[in-house]
C-alpha cells in the first residue's frame, strides 16, 4: 500500500511541474515574448563615417535610406546595395554625398515581411577630390518596421 502511495504522489508531483511548464510557455508564446525580435530595437548601422540619419522600409516595396558623411571632402558613392533574405537590389545611379550634409537613397526591394525586416547594406565609393581609381565598401545592417506608405 506505501508503495502504491508513493508512485502517486510522485506522478501528481511532478504531474503538477510539467503543467506549470506548459502553461509557462504557452504564455510565453501567446503574447508573443518567446520571440527575439520583439526585444531587438530598429536600427541602421553603417559606419562612423557614413551614418544614417533616418531610414524606413515601406510596405510598397522601397527602402529609403538618409545618409550623411562625416568624411572632410565629398564622397562619389557608387552602389549602393540592399539584401533582404536572398534578394538582392542595386542601385546603378551614382551620387555625391557632401561632408555633413543628408542624401536621399530609395531602392525598390520586394520586402515580403509582414511586421519588421532585417536587410544588409552595402556601399561602394570613392573620394571626390582624388578622382582615384581605389573604390573603398561600407557594409550594415538595417532593422525596421514594415511601414504603410
């Protein structure tokens, strides 16, 4: 009869500890705190030379990127590339980024993400004032939002 006892109260003791578990994760998972990018913040880093200002990935397909340089002379920037998942899209029109001043970058990515979107991005340029043949490449990361355009 102990015995019988016993095996009981271990079934219903640890019974109990995997339906606190359970029911713990269920939870977790409801209100959607078992997933990391609820806790990631939007960012875009690029550089300390090359920074963006502002940046938004919009549900109609665009990224649009404000960069700004910190470099004392003008930077041609060649490319400007954007991967998100296995899609890649270039720009091919090249611009003048001025020290200190804000450009705008719109690419057309089709972003198939529903609430946010993490994408690389790559830049290739050159200093204006040497007119050099060395073309020097930035890469980073944008986390945003999908927002309505």
């Amino acid at each position: 009869m102990l015995k019988a006892q016993a095996s009981i109260e271990f079934l219903f003791t640890y019974g109990w500890a995997v339906l606190a578990i359970a029911v713990s994760i269920g939870a977790l998972t409801y209100f959607n705190l078992a997933n990391p990018d609820t806790f990631v913040q939007q960012r875009c880093e690029l550089s300390s030379q090359i920074q963006c200002v502002e940046y938004a990935v919009y549900d109609n397909n665009t990224v649009h990127l404000k960069l700004r340089s910190d470099f004392q002379t003008s930077i041609n920037i060649t490319e400007v590339t954007v991967k998100y998942l296995n899609v890649q899209e270039n720009t091919s029109n090249s611009f003048i980024l001025r020290p200190r001043r804000v450009e705008d970058v719109f690419i057309d990515l089709p972003v198939n993400a529903v609430e946010k979107a993490t994408a690389s991005i790559n830049l290739a340029f050159y200093f204006q004032a040497n007119q050099s043949s060395n073309t020097y490449r930035v890469s980073g990361t944008i986390h945003s939002p999908i927002s309505p355009s």
